[in-house]
C-alpha cells in the first residue's frame, strides 16, 4: 500500500520540491532574501518552502487511496468487459460448432453391389481390382435446400487392434451419379451441386466406381468383417461430414449390405 501511495505522489512531491528550491534561489539571485542571513535565517526562509512540501506530500498521501481505488475499479471494469466480451465469442464458438456438429445432410445406403474383379492370379495387373455400385437417398433434415459438396467412397481395413486404416485405391472416382428419369430412362447428374430440397428425401441415385485397383496391395484378399467400405458425404452447408462405413460379403458376387452405420468422428 505504501508503494502504491509513494509511485502515486512522488511525481507531484519531486515537483513541489524542486520548484521551490528554484524560487529559493531565485529569491537569492535577485536579493529579495539577503545573502548575509544566518543559519536560523535561513532556516526561517526556508521552513515556509518546507512547509509546502510537507502538505504536499500529506495532501497527495490522503488523496492517493482514493485515485488508486478509483484507478483499480476502472482497470476492473475495463477488464470485466473484456472477460465479458471474451465470453459471448466463446458461446457463439460453441453454438457455431454445435450447429457444425448436427448432421443436416445425410445419405442412407438402399443398396450396395460391390464385389471382387476376378481373382487376384487372374487378373493383369496382379492385384485386386473392386467394382463398387451403391444405391444412395440423400435426406435433408434442415427447412432450406442444401447442396452436396463431394460424396467419396474408400476401401478400408480394421485390423486385430480394431484401427481403421484406408487402402489406396487407383481409378477414376466418379464425379456423377445415375438415377431412373419420370420416363423410365436414365440419366445421370453432378454430384458436387446436386440440391436436396428442405425436409427432403431425395430420388434413388447410383453411385458406380468400377475397376476400384488396390495397386499397392497385390496379395490383398476382401476378407469380411475385416475390410469394407466407408463412404464420406460432404455438404456445402457447415457440418461435420457425414460417415457411413458399409460392411460387405466380399464372397458372394452378387454381394448385399452387411451392415452400416453412421460414424461419428
């Protein structure tokens, strides 16, 4: 406390003094004081000066709790403000991050029909090569329209330790999807743009990705419940993307979904 109040008032009681030792001398130069006074005259001259320093000095010593106090609730409002302001752009964060988090765009798997090309000694390029069809419904759980950004697929393996880990797949990955026109037809449309509207599901599209090559594994064998697929669904809206891993029975060529389920990353 007796630090605070000295670094308050010390500036003022350096000026008081050396203001007064400068009229002092002053006094002194111009002979308004008489150099031939004694050291009691002196004294006498000088008590006055001394005097005013003192009640400087007990003046600033009463007043500078007060300025210091005053001083501390303004620098504790200033930072309760801060802390305030800090505070709502952390609650906006987490709402921005919960509203990331919700799905509003999913995919729901209809039917998978992926399946081995050939066996491994059969084949040119002496590796696997997979050719994957899924049929997919996209569901819009938010009232506006929104728009896929990119749907991926990707062959993984679990492994003793229950790790997931993606094999590098060649090829071409398909851009497109298919899906049956009013007429009977077939047509096919962008993935990335295509506009689920709001509250929506939408029509039955095909995703095909053939000639799926496992070019950096040329021993691998599908083998079920080890490997399988996992398609990722990405929206233009801000959310976590959408994941679905679909198990396969990598055994029978005419091959049906095993299981599926979201995953949550």
């Amino acid at each position: 406390m007796l630090g605070d109040l000295w670094t308050f008032g010390r500036q003022q009681v350096i000026i008081a003094v050396i203001a007064s030792l400068i009229i002092l001398f002053l006094q002194l130069r111009w002979g308004v004081i008489p150099r031939e006074l004694t050291f009691y005259g002196f004294l006498s001259v000088a008590l006055p000066y001394l005097g005013i320093i003192a009640l400087a000095f007990i003046f600033h010593a009463v007043r500078a709790p007060w300025i210091i106090d005053k001083d501390r609730q303004r620098r504790a409002n200033k930072l309760r403000g801060r802390i305030r302001k800090q505070r709502q752009e952390v609650e906006a964060l987490d709402s921005e991050l919960s509203e990331i988090r919700e799905y509003k765009l999913t995919a729901i798997v209809v039917h998978t029909s992926s399946y081995v090309f050939a066996d491994t000694e059969h084949i040119t390029l002496n590796c696997p090569v997979i050719n994957v069809k899924l049929v997919l419904r996209f569901k819009n759980h938010a009232p506006q329209d929104m728009a896929i950004e990119d749907l991926d697929v990707m062959f993984c393996e679990r492994n003793i330790d229950n790790e997931i880990f993606q094999v590098v797949a060649q090829g071409d990955r398909p851009r497109t999807l298919y899906y049956r026109t009013p007429e009977g037809g077939r047509a096919q449309t962008d993935i990335a743009g295509l506009v689920v509207k709001g509250f929506g599901l939408s029509p039955e599209y095909t995703f095909v990705w053939q000639r799926m090559t496992l070019i950096d594994e040329p021993y691998l064998k599908p083998t079920n419940g080890q490997h399988f697929l996992r398609l990722t669904l990405r929206a233009v809206i801000p959310q976590k993307p959408f994941v679905v891993d679909i198990g396969v029975d990598w055994e029978n060529p005419a091959s049906y979904i095993w299981w599926k389920a979201p995953v949550d990353d």
